[in-house]
C-alpha cells in the first residue's frame, strides 16, 4: 500500500503536522520514505521510490542556451548542406573559458571572484614554455614582511609562487650579432624577456624583449662605438644601425628616436624605460657640451650624457 500523494506533497491538502499523532506504521512508512524506499507488508523486498514522480526536478540554469546570432548561422549552414555547397570554416580571434577570455590580443578575466573583476594583460600565448637557463638564474628568498630580526614589519605579505631572478644584461657590452632565441616570461617585471644567442661564441644571455623584434632576428651591440670601415669597404649605412633591439651610444642616434634601457652614466647599466610600454625620446644631443636631452613618458626632459647607451 502507498502513502497517498497529499503526503508526500506539504503544499497539497494539510500538512503532516495538522493529521494528529502518526501510529507506528505511519511512522514507519515515513521513516522508509526519508530514506528513499517503501517497505511493504511481510518480508517482501524493498523497492525504490520514484522521486521524480513526486518532486519537480530542478530547471538546469547554468546551460547557456542558443543565442540569435548562433540560431541564424545555424540554419545557414543547414541551407548550404541541402544546396551541397561546402560550408565556410568559422574565423574567430576570441578564446573564452570559465574564467577568462581573449579579446584583441587581451586576456580578460570574468568575475568569478572579487579579485579577477578588472583584471586583464596581454596575452602570453607566444611565450616560452618551459622554465628559464638554470645558469642565468638564482632563487629570490621571500622575506613574508619580516625584517632581520624576523619580526613583522609590514603586514599582509607572504605566500605566492616560488621566482627566480633572472641576470639580465643591461650593459650590452659584447658587440658582435645576437641572434633572439625564444622569448620568456619573468614574474619579476612586467616586461618580457629574449634569449639572446652571440653567434660567435654561442653565449647566451637575457634582455628586455622590444616591440619589432621576434624569434630569429638578428640584434647588434654598438656599446663601445660604430667600427670603423676597413679599407675598400663602405660604411654601415644609418639605417641598418638604427634598428629595434640595438644597442648605441647617444651620440649615433639620431634626434627624434624611440629609445628604451637608457643608462644614466656612460659605463652604467639601463636604468631607465625598463617596464613594458614605455620609451623616451631623444629630443636634441649637442656633441661640443657631450650632454643630450631626453623626454621620458612623464614629460620630463633629463640630460645625460652622449656617451650612455640605450636601445632603440
């Protein structure tokens, strides 16, 4: 015997509660209920209950359905089968995932918590892979906010993934080509990374990755000054020097030159426009005072000295 379906349902007819004390079969029957079977009468198996029956099953919202567009582009492609034409392969330059999406060469991340609304950077689809030269890299301790004497000294600091601190070279001083390997990632910076291979000796070293370079093309280090021409050979012309990715001094650049990883002393390192998107610009180099004037992406004019390097 079944329990009627007013029973089973609190919103059809009176509730349990409003039927009086249940005796001991009723209270066993609903026990049985509770766990999904109906015991019968003797010793006859038990048989499960058909929960759908009673309950509504719940509407599947989070399966996005068919937009207009997706319906349209349907029933074209159903025309071209029955035409027995062949269908156009579908060109899309968006990714999308449950977390991100790529739109325009930028990765946009979707609200899913708190801290990734907002949050978007270029893409890293083309970058190496793998881990960087063990060589050109030595592990950075994390300090978690505490000082020498292992107190706290700034809160909410600590955790994240391991980084090594990649040995870039921002004197490029060994002239001769380079040929670009691969480009890497560094957590360290926002900028990306090149692997630089000299082919004459087959050294390989770090610098920061420039805009109108990729893998295979061929940089050149004008550190120590433009050679001068053997005998019965022509100069290097002034476009092949100035290139992205290489290195001169200030005074073999001329006026009006994007620059980047510019030195504030002549046998100094880069130190300024390392981040990525940023560059100066010479404005004027005037030979006799051996200063130049440069305006950074602040506005700001600095003068420095012909003699320091930078890359264009």
């Amino acid at each position: 015997m079944h329990l009627p379906l007013q029973l089973l349902r609190r919103g059809a007819g009176q509730p349990l509660r409003a039927l009086g004390q249940p005796g001991p079969e009723l209270r066993r029957r609903l026990h049985a209920l509770s766990l999904g079977w109906c015991a019968l009468s003797g010793a006859q198996r038990l048989q499960p209950v058909s929960v759908q029956s009673v309950v509504p099953s719940r509407a599947r919202t989070y399966r996005k359905g068919t937009s207009k567009a997706q319906k349209r582009y349907f029933r074209h492609v159903d025309a071209l089968k029955a035409q027995g034409l062949p269908v156009p392969p579908t060109q899309s330059n968006v990714e999308e995932n449950r977390f991100w999406k790529v739109t325009n060469g930028m990765k946009v991340y979707k609200p899913v918590t708190p801290g990734l609304r907002n949050r978007r950077h270029a893409t890293r689809f083309h970058l190496h892979k793998g881990s960087c030269i063990k060589r050109l890299s030595y592990g950075k301790r994390s300090t978690g906010g505490r000082n020498e004497s292992g107190r706290i000294t700034m809160r909410h600091k600590g955790g994240g993934h391991k980084r090594r601190v990649r040995s870039i070279d921002f004197f490029r001083s060994i002239p001769g080509p380079h040929q670009i390997v691969r480009l890497e990632y560094d957590p360290n910076r926002s900028a990306d990374l090149a692997l630089l291979r000299n082919l004459s000796t087959n050294e390989f070293s770090y610098m920061v990755h420039c805009q109108g370079t990729e893998p295979g093309s061929i940089l050149h280090s004008y550190a120590s000054g433009i050679p001068q021409p053997r005998k019965g050979q022509d100069p290097i012309p002034r476009n092949q020097l100035v290139q992205p990715g290489n290195c001169l001094r200030l005074r073999d650049i001329p006026v009006g030159t994007l620059l980047h990883n510019i030195a504030l002393r002549p046998d100094g390192p880069a130190q300024l426009c390392r981040s990525a998107g940023t560059s100066a610009q010479l404005i004027a180099t005037d030979i006799e005072s051996g200063h130049a004037q440069i305006r950074l992406s602040s506005k700001e004019v600095r003068i420095v000295s012909v003699d320091c390097i930078a890359t264009v």
